[in-house]
C-alpha cells in the first residue's frame, strides 16, 4: 500500500511527483514510455519561464525527471491496464498496486493524419504544436492541415513567424468561427488549399513538401513547404478508464480546480484533463495542484 500512485511521467506527472515527494508521501511514479511526455517530439522549448533564448526539451525534462529522483520517488517503467477506483488498485503489465490516492497524468496524443512520411518527419518538420514550434521556421513556407479554429489560431500566429502558411483542408469551407475566418482572409500571409487531402509527407533529412489531392478533380501535385502543423485533434490516453471517470464525448477527463474527478481520491493533470490550453507551463501547474489535493485529501484520511 502506497500514499500515492502517479500515472504518467510527462511535465504535469513529473511535477505532481515532486511535489508529493517534498510532501513526503511516499509515491510510486509510473510511465510506459520515457519520462518527458509528448513534448519531447519538439527539440526545443522557448516559451518556458526562465530559459532565455529556449531550453531543449530532452534537458528540461532530464532536470525534471533529476529533481524528483532526488526525492527518492521510483519511476516504474510499466503500462497502466486497469485502474479499479473504489479500491485504488492499479494493474500493470507486470504487476498490481494499491494507494491511498490516485494521480491521472496520463497525457494526450495528437491524432495523425496516417500518411508516409509523418511519423518520419516528427521533430524535422512535422509538427502538432504551432507554439512550440513556430520560431524555428522564421521566412520559411509552412502548411497546416484542418479547418477548426485551432488551425485558423494557429495560422494567425504562424504568420508571425513564417513568409507563407497555408491551410489545407478536405472541405471546401473551413469549420472555424465566422470572425476567426475573417482575421485569416485579411492576413496576406495567410492563404488556403481547400477541397485537398494530404496524402502524403516528403523530403530526405527534412521535410521538402507534401503531396495533395484535390478532392474535385482528383488530379495530384507536391507542394514545397518547410513545415507541416497537424490540427485534426487529439486523443487523451484514458482508454483504460472508459466508464470509471466522468470525461467528455472525447474521453478527455472532467475535473474541477482542485483537479478533483468524479471519484473521490482520484485526481487529473495535464493533458489528459479537458480544459482550454495545453502547454507544458500549466501542465505543471496541474501537477502541483494536483499534489497538494492529493496530499490533504491523504491527510484527512489519517486524521
């Protein structure tokens, strides 16, 4: 029996392990993959407070992960299958775990195109986060692919960087809003590729161009372009919790302030959570808030 089981060693897991740890709770950190998270199929970050000029993120999350080892919290490399909430008992691949609270920091996946060349090219041109990315194709031509409003945001703001961006998307008439469109039709930087698929993704080291398909004449073309920005969704790592948390239509998880969920002891974080903006600097925030609940609500309990 442990006080706190973290699933997910990305930057909002990370942080809520440190924060545990310097509660000392004792904790058990657990990550199917390397600790860092989907932020890490971005070389770089330059939006993080206190990293003049941008830190890479195999450092940043290196010195993360340092931090709570420092603590003496084990980081179990295993993939979480079941989560019982009434008892706390997780089962792994390889093993079972019980605590006295829960910490969901499972994270997000972009949802891809599926197309050759995409997953070749993640980190070399191919990219699902115009934030983080956009300074590194300053006077370069970029593509985006959708039609929400994340595409017609993200576009707005690549054109601060880029010398052309261009949104690609299937339909003939895109799904943003009425006045995020217009902001896009009045930036001369800014222009569209409609009723075309992106069929595939191009180059030798980088990204060269890509192959289109226009949907009402079928007829195919390579575009040039530096960059490609895929804004077709995402997906929350939460299949394991389908039916156990209360989530949205897209499985994403529902917590309030706290990061409390619908189950008592059971707590969000991160990217896995619905909420409005997904970036490194407030997936720690939920991390650490995420800690601190846990540990009053561990508190409480021993009381």
């Amino acid at each position: 029996m442990h006080d706190l089981i973290i699933i997910g060693a990305g930057p909002a897991g990370l942080t809520a392990a440190l924060y545990a740890g310097r509660s000392r709770l004792d904790t058990i950190l657990i990550e199917k993959m390397a600790p860092g998270g989907r932020i890490l199929m971005s070389e770089n970050i330059e939006n993080y407070p206190g990293f003049p000029g941008g830190v890479s993120t195999v450092e940043l999350m290196t010195r993360m992960e340092q931090q709570v080892k420092e603590l003496g919290i084990k980081i179990e490399s295993d993939e979480v299958l079941d989560l019982d909430c009434s008892s706390k008992t997780i089962t792994t691949s390889s093993s079972t775990y019980e605590a006295r609270a829960i910490i969901i920091a499972s994270g997000a996946r972009p949802r891809k195109l599926n197309i050759p060349g995409e997953d070749k090219y993640i980190g070399h041109g191919v990219s699902y986060c115009a934030t983080c990315d956009a300074p590194f194709y300053k006077e370069k031509k970029v593509v985006l692919v959708g039609g929400g409003n994340t595409v017609a945001e993200e576009a707005i703001y690549l054109s601060r960087f880029a010398s052309l961006v261009s949104v690609i998307h299937r339909r003939q008439d895109l799904r943003a809003s009425a006045i995020l469109q217009e902001r896009l039709q009045e930036n001369k930087k800014i222009n569209f590729i409609l009723s075309s698929l992106v069929t595939e993704i191009k180059g030798t080291q980088k990204v060269e161009a890509v192959r289109l398909k226009n949907l009402l004449t079928g007829k195919e073309s390579d575009f040039g372009c530096a960059g490609v920005f895929i804004y077709i969704g995402y997906e929350p790592e939460t299949e394991f919790l389908k039916g156990k948390l209360r989530m949205d239509d897209s499985g994403f998880i529902i917590s309030d302030d706290a990061m409390s969920t619908s189950v008592e002891g059971v707590f969000a974080c991160g990217d896995c959570r619905k909420k409005s903006l997904y970036q490194v600097i407030n997936a720690c925030g939920d991390g650490a808030v995420a800690a601190d609940s846990a540990y009053k609500f561990i508190a409480n309990r021993s009381k």
